[in-house]
C-alpha cells in the first residue's frame, strides 16, 4: 500500500484512471496501490515520484520529507543551522518562494 499516493492524486486534482494513463497502467492497479497492499514495480515508483514531484519513500510512507533535496555543496553548519536548513526543507516551493523574498529583503538593509 502507497499511503501518500491518495492524497498527492488529490492534491494534483487528478483521477487514478487519469494517473493509470500517465503511468501506463489501468485505474484498477492504482487502486490497488493505494487501497491493498499491493506495491508497484521500482520503474512506476519512479515514474509516480517525478509525476509528483516527490520521492519514493514519501510516497511509500518511509519519510515525511516530501521534495527531492536537490544537490548541495559541503557546509559545516552548527545546530542552529542544521535546525533552520530541516524546517526549509518541509515548506512546498511557494513558501520556500515566500522564505528566499524575506531573506533578500532583510540583506538589501
């Protein structure tokens, strides 16, 4: 069973036979992902987590982290920071948008 496969179709207003297409499958196997416990092959997760924009172990479940980490340079960053880079990494990219104007804002001072 897919726990957050529901309630990313919803989010992105799409029906599973709309999802099923995407994937190349039919709305009966969608259904199955996220009503039973039966699990997709690694290629339909991968294809569902670019789809959404997420990653495999948010749709499954395994973590709450819902966007890829894009790539980052090495830091040494203090506990502080660490804290502040993991509340960054929750926000969707509109409040990450919202974050990036306030910093910039506060720099131009």
């Amino acid at each position: 069973m897919l726990p957050n496969l529901k309630l990313l179709r919803r989010e992105k207003g799409i029906s599973q036979q709309t999802l099923a297409d995407y994937l190349g499958t039919s709305q009966q196997s969608i259904n199955n992902y996220e009503n039973k416990t039966v699990e997709p092959d690694i290629d339909t997760l991968k294809k569902m987590a670019d789809y959404f924009n997420t990653t495999i172990d948010y749709i499954t479940g395994y973590a709450n982290t819902r966007y890829p980490i894009a790539n980052t340079s090495a830091y040494h960053l203090n506990a502080d920071e660490g804290s502040i880079i993991d509340k960054y990494r929750a926000l969707t990219p509109k409040e990450r948008a919202c974050v990036a104007q306030v910093i910039d804002t506060l720099l131009d001072k």
